[in-house]
C-alpha cells in the first residue's frame, strides 16, 4: 500500500513539477536533519527552561567530547506542543531528548514510547533528584523521566508598601496575611485601583496548596486507579480559603481567567497591586514596565493555617526523557549525564530554577525571591501520577471552572465541589 | 481594460449553450480523452492528499489507536467500539445539538449581515461605497489569529477596550462584566469575531451578484410601480439566488468544523458550555490521545455534515451540470 | 429611482456604522501595538492613543529568524496558490468546455472532498508525509495547502471559463489558430480577474494555517508566520503589545497581496462568475 501511495504521489508531484510550480527541491535537506548516521543528536528543549548561554556551552562541550556527532538543538514553543509531541515520536527519526513537562510525563510513560532509564538512575546522579519530580518520571516501577528543573509559587510582595501600611514582617499564617491585606487596604484603599492582592480566579496553583495546606487533596490512589477527592472537607476548606483572600482583597483580577490573561507581573508593574502568587521568574515582566520594582520587591512562603509552618506547594517543572524509537540512545544517555551534572545543575539554579538533579540551590539563594523558592521546593507535592492527568491541563481543567464558579457565586460550595469531582472523574477517574 | 468588462458583462446570463465542442462523433479518440487527461492533475490530487486521509480517518475510527499503537505502529480492530462509546455518552449528544444549532444561527447571520451590507454598497455614493469595501478588505485580509487575539482583548473582563467604553457611556454595570462567565455569552462572543471574519467574503460575493444585474432590469420595475421590497424580490433575489446556495453551503462547512476560534476564546469552556464537536474531537484526540475515538466523532461529524448539505450538494451538482447538459 | 434626502442620510449612516464596525479591530490591534506594557494594562479609558512607542514593533521585527519565516510563508503561500490555480483551470477547461462522462461524479467529488475536519485529518496527513518523505520539507505544506484551497478553486474557475463565451475561442479558432493557441490567447487572458478572486481565497487559507505548519516542520528555520506569531506567547505570559506588533507585521504581506489585486477582485467578483 505505501508504495503505492508513493508511486501516487510522485506522479502528482511530477504533474506540478511540469506544470512549473512545484516548491523548490526539498528532497535533499529531508535526510539532512533528524539524524542521519547517528552523526546528529536532536535535542528538544522548552522555550524559556534554559539560558541560552547553559545550552550553547552545553551543546559545544558535548560535540567536542563526542567526535563526528553534531547537536541538532531546538526550542520548542507551548502552543501546539501536544500536537507536535505526539507526532514526532511517532516519526521515523523522534528526537534523541526531549524535555516533558512533569504532569505529562505519566501519559507518555504509560503509553510505553519512551526509553526505560531505570539503569542509569545512577550514573544520572541519582542521588540527589529532585523528589517532587522523580515520581513524575517513574511509572510502574521503572524509571522514565529524569528531572530537569522545578519551580514552585510563592507570595511575591512590595516591601515598601508592606513598610509603610506597618507591618513589619511578612506573614506566617493564614490569619496574618488576612490581616496584612486589611492592614494594606487601610493604608492605600483610597486608591481605587489599588489591590492588596491580585489574585485571578483560575491561579489553580495557589489553590492546590489551600487545598494540600488543609489536608485535602485532589485525588486519591486506588490501586492503580484514581478517585478524585474533591468534595472532601479539606478540598471545600482550600477553595474557601480562596474565595476569603480574594473578598478581602476586592482584587479586580478577572474571575474567569487565570494569571497568565492578563500576566499578572505585567500588572503588578504598574505599582498598584502590592502581592502577587507566582514564581520568581515572573518578576522580570514586571521589570518591564517599571525597572525599579525589582529592589522594591520580596518574597514569602505561601502561608500555612497554622502559624509558623507554610503551606505545601505545587512543583511544577520538567523532564527530561528519551523517545523509545531514538536511534541514538547511548548518545543520548550520554548529553544527559552532562546535562544533569553538577556544572550545567549551577548554572540552571542561578538562572532562577530550582536544579532536578542537585540538591545544591545555594546559586539560587542568592537571589531573594529564589531563597524562598529554593526553600518551599522541599515541601513540593505534585498533581496526582495518573497517566491521564496530561489530558486534565491539555484539556478543560475542572478545577479552573470550579474555581470561577464558586467565586462569581454561580454555585456554592458543595455544589461547585460536586461537580468538578464528577468532571475530574470522568477525565482520570476508573 | 473596457474590452475586458465588454466581453465579460454576459457572463452571468447567457447560458453557454454554444460553448460546446461539435458533436463528439465528428472529433477522433484524443478529442474523447482530452478532458480526462485536463482534470487527471486535479482528480489525483484530491485523491491522494484528501481522499486517501479521510479513507485513513475511517480506517483508525474502527482501530484502538492511542500514543501507543501510533509510536509502534500496531493496529488494533475495536470494530464498532468507539461509536457506542461516544454515541452512548449523553455528554455528546448535548454538544451535537449544541453545535448543529449555533452553526445554523452562525451562517444565518453572516448571511443576513452580508446581504444587508451588499445591498447598502448598491445604494451608497462612492466614496462611501469605496470606505465600506476597504474596511471590509482589512477584516478579510487580517489574519484569524490576530483577529482572534484582538477579539479576546476587546472583551477582556478588566482591560477591554468593550466594558470600558460602556461604562464610559454610562452602563455602569459592565465594569468588570465577563462576557465568558456562560456558555452562551461565550459562543455569542465566538460568533461575533466568526462574523467579523466571514461576512467580507460572503458580502462581497453577494455585492458582485447585485450590480451583475443589468440596471433596466431594476429600471424596467421602477417604471411598473414596484417598490424597493418588491423590486428586490422580483430582480435581486433570483440573481443572488444561486451564490446564495454556493455561499450558504461553504458557510456550513467552515462554521460547522471550525475549530481555531473556538478553543483560542475559551477552551470551549465555562464548564464546557462552548464545547463544540470540533473541540471534543480534539479533547479525545489530542488532549486524551484517544485518536481512534477522535477518528470516530470526526465521522460522525462527517456523516452529520453530509446530511445537512445534502440538498445543497444535489442543487450545486444540478444547476452546474444543467449548464452543460 | 432617485433617492429622498432622507433616504440617503440614512444610507450614508449605515455605510459609516458599517465601515467603523469592521474597521475597528484592525485599528485596536493598531493601537495597541503602538503602546507600552503599563498602558495596555492600564485601567483608563484610552480608545484613543495618547502617545506612541515603536518598541514593540522592534521587538517584534528583531526577534530572531523573522526574514526565514517571512520567506517560508511567502513560499508554501505563493507556491500552493499557483499550483491551485494551474490545476484548477486545467480542471476548470473540460468541464466547461466538454461534455464527458463522468462530470457530475468529478462535481460530486470536489464538493464532498472539503467536508471531513481538518483537525481530525491532521494525523493521517502526517503519516501521508511521513511515508512519502517529506516531512520537514516545505513542499508537504504546500501540498496540504494546495489541495485544500484545490476544491474551491475548480468550483470558482469553472464559473469563470465557463463565463467567458465560447464563440471567442471559435473565431480565433477560424482565424487559423489551434485549439490550445485559442484558450491561450483569448480565454485566458480574459480570466485574469477570476484568477485573481480566486488566489485571495487560497491565499488567506495557506498564508494562516499553524497546525499543519507546526507539526510537518520540524526545524525552527523552516517554520512559518503563523508559528512565528504565536510564539509571543509562552507558558506563563502573553507579550499583548509584541503580539499585536506581530500580528500588524504579519498582516502586511496580506494586504499588500490584497491591494496588489483589489482593482482586478471587484472586477473579477464582477464578473459574475462566482455564480453558484
């Protein structure tokens, strides 16, 4: 059958080619990337994981080391990623290494079309993986994923306004960042653009750590199926917690959409808000429209109900991964012990991440905002290592219309709980 | 250039009755075969680049074909498997009725938004007739994602351009007011930027019918006392009627499968209440990579499709063939 | 018919509602481009700029690989509209100027051919390409392109042969020239605006397509316009003034293409021959 099609289509191409308007020869440049003779390593990496200057000097050490083998390096771009993930692996020549975000991995790894590392956990620097992210690698017993890099949110504030509404350190309860808010709003309410703390309806992240924070979760392990336990006491307590920082704050943040429409750091530059929940290297946006909020702004931990702790964060990070059908394993192994050892590990933390394969995060402390990162991380959880989590944020997210149904007042609590647990059910659930 | 218009004018009405090789017997075999050799070129191409896909979606419809069988290269038959699952499942048959009805609302204003915006560039003084088209030209010629993108910032609930000039002109209650907190406000929005997208092409197609009509035509009722409702009737109508048709069936499919618009807005959200068939298709396919279930809404899809522009087919085929025959 | 006064208030009314309608968007898009992050996230009212920055269009232009993504698109864009219309006059010649067996089937064929989804053909169209070869290649886009915007095309320059009188050809044909002599020197010529009509359709098709031109090309410095817009977007952030400046630049060759043609589309539209 294919060689029919071939002959087929060769025919159809020779008609445009007479008919003087077939595109330019692209016979030759087909064989020329995607590996060739095992001569080329391609590596896929995510737009903004790694400086440009980690990878350049990544790339050159690892073909001067490597003779004759030459580094294909892409960045890939989130949109589409499904799509592009999907097809590439099922291509003649996948990519060597590809990084994969750490709630896909489970799908990819379930689906039996990725590469079992198991035996090269050591060599990989095992030892010090990054815990929240080496479940996500992990898949009936064998390891598949190797961690790259994680990060996790934390409350980003204003010093200055924190100074001048008097309080004098940052919150480390529940009940001390209800008061800060109310302590904020007197100082600066009569503003009334002011926001002591933005916070939009879908910041789906934050309400994990409410939930986790009050001994709920999302979903429970049955064997090796999940239930979702949304409508749980804990999960309800979480979203109302939600739901009270957002009335005291009176944030105008967008009920229905989460902080990325509109990037709450571009909306925390313009000086009128003076917490945000995102990670450090959101900051750099707000940087964008005012230069001067960097030595202006701090960090704490997301606060814990009970004062003195901090509540458990979600890690959200990568993998990376080698595709089953890769015709350069042994290559690929290889970029990857110089990838996750200690040299490039630094280099990643300095960049603001927290390192997957290195428990050293003292070049991430020396950045404020990344000390409390580099902290928080060790309390990291994750979504639930179901296979068919993937499709919960490449799909409709559940828990982002719970969110916006609660808090616009559409449903009550228990309503609103119910419903996201059957949804969540039916996407991860039997 | 008024040789061109000259020759062109009759176009529309002469029938090409002479447009006619000499009777077949008189010509040899090469005269027989020509047209097939003029529309092998065509022919193969649909074929191969969409014939055979579609073949191969009907193929993986009756095939378990998730990440797994698609990596390896396995086939496995499920037989009728993935149509009970997706037919038995009552969430579909909501999204179904859902999208049949917001196609048929979708492509009855186009319609109607462009037969109005035609007829008005019939009667408008020309310099207002040439600012109309221009403004229709730039909203054609706007690429869809950046159309897309600027409709979900106009309508942004906090910094949309929308809410805040409404509560500049004194509806207070839309600051803040989110245009995506249901389903139907969602599609409603969807709709607005489909129009904004669909209706230059369909006005212009319609305007072209209009002023194809000879002006005695329209004289001819002026002097038998019609009014411009019945002139319309009686000379506009049946000249547009058949671009009607054309425009009508190609407004179907695109509204009907469209599926970019859709997800940028929202995701077919809130709480999946702008989910169309074109979003559960790509929600099982790509999202869950179930591409087999994908493969068989994407039939049903077809065979739905298929049902609705049926009459639309058999008229097209017709009024084409009957030009010839 | 002459119009009352009032009658053509209220026209010219309705023309400017219309034009300002349809104009909006563009000129938001505009606008927007033209401002800086804190004023797109800026509360005020400010439907009408009140200052200007160029920054975003820098950016937008310096962002690396923006000429190679120009040029692809201009290439799978340019290449699949030709090949359309050559494929589709020849197609459009037998059924307008013969009469043979098997018409309505072909008829039936193009109209059904344009119904499956696109989105669910993606994945048999990648294995397609994948089996023929030409993945990563800028032919397996233009192909795509060319055989969606291929239906369309016959359809429309089947209109407008079939518009263009027969007894044309035939006096050439008495004038001594061959049959094919005749379609070249008088059809053809005369099908200059219907070949224009239709190219705008088939331009606008390819010249937006993202998913087939994100997943068939493999290499960034193979990518198109499309994929090169959207990358303003990342995970976590939306860059609203890079987007917008991108997406004035992107339209550019867009309406360039439409100005290029305009004169010969209202004449080709016309024509009439878009007749259904």
């Amino acid at each position: 059958m294919k060689r029919w099609l071939k002959l087929a289509a060769g025919a159809a191409a020779i008609t445009l080619a007479t008919a003087g308007c077939a595109g330019s020869g692209g016979g030759d440049d087909a064989s020329g990337s995607g590996g060739g003779q095992g001569s080329t390593l391609t590596v896929w990496l995510m737009t903004g994981s790694a400086p440009d200057s980690l990878t350049t000097a990544l790339d050159k050490e690892f073909e001067a080391a490597h003779p004759g083998v030459k580094v294909d390096f892409q960045i890939q771009q989130w949109n589409g990623i499904q799509q592009k993930l999907t097809t590439a692996l099922a291509s003649d020549t996948p990519p060597d290494v590809i990084e994969v975000g750490n709630t896909q991995t489970p799908a990819f790894a379930s689906q039996g079309v990725l590469a079992d590392l198991s035996g090269d956990v050591q060599s990989l620097n095992g030892a010090q993986w990054l815990a929240g992210l080496k479940a996500s690698g992990e898949y009936e017993g064998k390891t598949y994923g190797v961690p790259f890099y994680a990060a996790s949110r934390e409350v980003v504030y204003r010093k200055d306004m924190f100074e001048q509404a008097g309080i004098t350190k940052p919150p480390a309860s529940n009940q001390e960042w209800l008061d800060a808010i109310a302590k904020l709003k007197a100082k600066f309410g009569s503003d009334p653009e002011f926001q002591p703390l933005y916070l939009p309806g879908q910041n789906w992240y934050a309400l994990l750590s409410f939930i986790w924070d009050n001994g709920g979760d999302i979903a429970k392990a049955e064997g090796p199926n999940f239930k979702s336990t949304l409508d749980s006491a804990g999960a309800k307590a979480g979203l109302d917690f939600y739901k009270q920082l957002v009335a005291a704050s009176g944030t105008t943040a967008p009920k229905d959409n989460d902080e990325a429409n509109p990037q709450q750091a571009g909306i925390y530059g313009g000086g009128k808000v003076a917490m945000f929940v995102g990670t450090p290297s959101e900051l750099p946006t707000a940087a964008e429209t005012d230069p001067g909020i960097t030595a202006k702004t701090g960090a704490f931990p997301i606060p814990s109900r009970t004062a003195g702790k901090s509540a458990p964060v979600f890690l959200g990070g990568s993998n990376l991964v080698v595709p089953v059908n890769s015709k350069n394993t042994d290559l690929a192994k290889d970029y990857l012990k110089l990838l996750t050892s200690a040299k490039y590990m630094t280099q990643l933390a300095a960049a603001g991440a927290v390192p997957g394969t290195s428990t050293d995060v003292s070049a991430l402390s020396k950045d404020p905002l990344g000390a409390v990162m580099a902290q928080t991380s060790k309390n990291g959880r994750a979504v639930p290592a179901s296979p068919k989590w993937g499709e919960v944020e490449s799909g409709q997210n559940p828990l982002k219309d719970m969110l916006t149904a609660y808090l616009t007042g559409k449903k009550n609590l228990d309503q609103a709980t119910a419903d996201a647990n059957t949804a969540l059910d039916k996407i991860i659930g039997g | 250039m008024t040789a061109t218009k000259d020759a062109l004018l009759p176009a529309g009405t002469t029938p090409p009755a002479s447009a006619r090789v000499g009777p077949a017997k008189r010509r040899w075999s090469a005269e027989r075969i020509t047209p097939y050799v003029l529309l092998l070129p065509a022919v193969a191409a649909v074929l191969v680049l969409l014939g055979w896909p579609t073949v191969q979606m009907l193929g993986i419809s009756v095939r378990q074909l998730d990440l797994r069988e698609l990596v390896t290269g396995k086939t496995v038959w499920v037989g009728l498997k993935n149509y009970t699952d997706v037919l038995t499942d009552p969430e579909f048959w909501t999204v179904a009725v859902r999208t049949v009805g917001f196609t048929a609302l979708l492509v009855a204003a186009t319609l109607l938004v462009a037969l109005l915006i035609a007829v008005l560039m019939r009667h408008l003084n020309p310099v207002l007739r040439i600012c109309v088209q221009v403004s229709l030209v730039l909203a054609w010629a706007v690429p869809v994602i950046a159309t897309t993108t600027v409709f979900q910032w106009i309508f942004d609930q906090q910094y949309g351009i929308l809410n805040k000039t409404l509560d500049r002109l004194g509806f207070h209650s839309f600051i803040g007011y989110s245009w995506f907190s249901t389903g139907t406000s969602t599609l409603v929005v969807i709709g607005l930027l489909v129009l904004w997208q669909a209706v230059p092409f369909v006005a212009f197609t319609l305007y072209a019918g209009l002023i194809g009509v000879p002006r005695e035509q329209y004289e001819a009722a002026g002097i038998d006392g019609a009014g411009p409702w019945q002139t319309f009737r009686a000379v506009s109508w049946p000249a547009i009627r058949p671009i009607l048709t054309m425009v009508t069936f190609l407004s179907v499919l695109w509204d009907f499968n469209m599926f970019g618009q859709v997800w940028a807005i929202r995701q077919g959200g809130p709480d999946g209440a702008s989910t169309t068939l074109a979003i559960l298709q790509y929600l099982k396919g790509i999202a869950g990579s179930h591409f087999g279930s994908a493969a068989a809404i994407a039939t049903i899809m077809l065979v739905l499709l298929l049902a609705v522009t049926a009459r639309y087919v058999q008229l097209l085929v017709r009024t084409k063939d009957g030009e010839i025959t | 018919m002459r119009k009352s006064r009032t009658q053509r208030v209220t026209l010219s009314v309705a023309g400017v509602l219309v034009a300002l309608v349809f104009l909006f968007p563009t000129y938001w898009m505009f606008t927007t481009a033209l401002k800086t992050p804190g004023e797109i996230l800026s509360p005020k009212f400010d439907l009408f700029p009140s200052s200007a920055t160029l920054a975003n269009f820098a950016s937008a232009l310096t962002k690396p690989g923006f000429v190679t993504y120009l040029g692809n698109s201009l290439i799978v864009t340019l290449g699949a509209v030709l090949a359309a219309l050559v494929v589709g006059v020849l197609a459009a010649i037998p059924l307008a100027r013969f009469r043979f067996r098997g018409r309505k089937g072909f008829l039936l064929l193009i109209l059904v051919a344009q119904l499956a989804p696109l989105s669910a053909l993606f994945i048999p169209m990648y294995l397609l390409m994948r089996d023929l070869g030409l993945l990563n290649t800028l032919p397996s886009l233009l192909l795509v392109y060319f055989a969606t915007s291929l239906p369309f095309t016959v359809w429309m320059l089947y209109g407008f042969v079939n518009g263009i009188p027969y007894d044309l050809e035939e006096a050439a044909m008495i004038d001594g020239c061959s049959r094919t002599g005749a379609f070249r020197r008088v059809t053809l010529p005369l099908l200059g605006p219907g070949l224009v009509t239709t190219s705008v359709f088939s331009f606008i098709t390819a010249w937006n397509e993202f998913l087939f031109a994100l997943v068939f090309m493999r290499d960034q410095s193979k990518q198109t316009l499309p994929v090169w817009l959207s990358s303003f977007r990342t995970a976590f952030s939306v860059d609203w003034g890079g987007v917008m400046a991108a997406s004035v630049v992107y339209a550019i060759p867009a309406l360039v293409f439409f100005l290029i043609v305009q004169r010969k589309l209202v004449s080709g539209m016309t024509a009439g021959a878009v007749k259904g």
